[in-house]
C-alpha cells in the first residue's frame, strides 16, 4: 500500500508566474493536513481584503491545484492569505503592469 505523508501545515505552495505576476488567470498549489474549508483573498500590505479568489467548503487533504482570478491593482506587493479551520497563512507576490 502506497503511503504519503499528509502536510501539517495548511499553505499555498505555488502561484504561477510568482514571484513577479500581472493580472489574470493563474494556477495556485495548496495544501491542507485535513479535511476544511478553504478562503483565500488577495490583501495589501496594510492588510485590507482587494479581491476574494477562492471560496471552497468541503477540501479534502492533500494538494490542491485551482485557477483564480488575479485583480488589475497598481504596482506593489501583495499576500494571498489562505484561512482554514486549522490557520491562517499568506504567500507574497509582486504585481507589475
């Protein structure tokens, strides 16, 4: 019987094309140790909630692989933030135009 370990970390893995990224369509990885919901949103870095790319009930453990919707915001850094039953973590990016 194959085995793989479960993360223990709740987290976004991948964004492609970060760490530099423009507006529009782009895959995300993540992971979750157990079953939980899902909520991922893009936030600046003081915090305030730009778009909500991801809002899935039900995900089960393991990796993840989805495709959001990356807003049209000025040039900058920015957070996804992924909140979980278990935690709250966020995975930097920069935007460019």
């Amino acid at each position: 019987i194959p085995f793989s370990e479960l993360p223990s970390e709740d987290k976004v893995i991948y964004l492609e094309g970060s760490p530099l990224i423009t507006s529009g369509t782009h895959n995300i990885k993540f992971v979750v140790g157990s079953k939980t919901s899902v909520y991922i949103d893009v936030i600046d870095i003081l915090g305030s909630t730009i778009a909500i790319v991801l809002d899935d009930r039900d995900v089960f453990a393991g990796t993840h692989t989805r495709t959001i919707s990356i807003p049209n915001v000025a040039q900058g850094t920015y957070f996804l933030r992924m909140t979980t039953y278990a935690s709250s973590t966020l995975f930097a990016f920069g935007m460019i135009n």
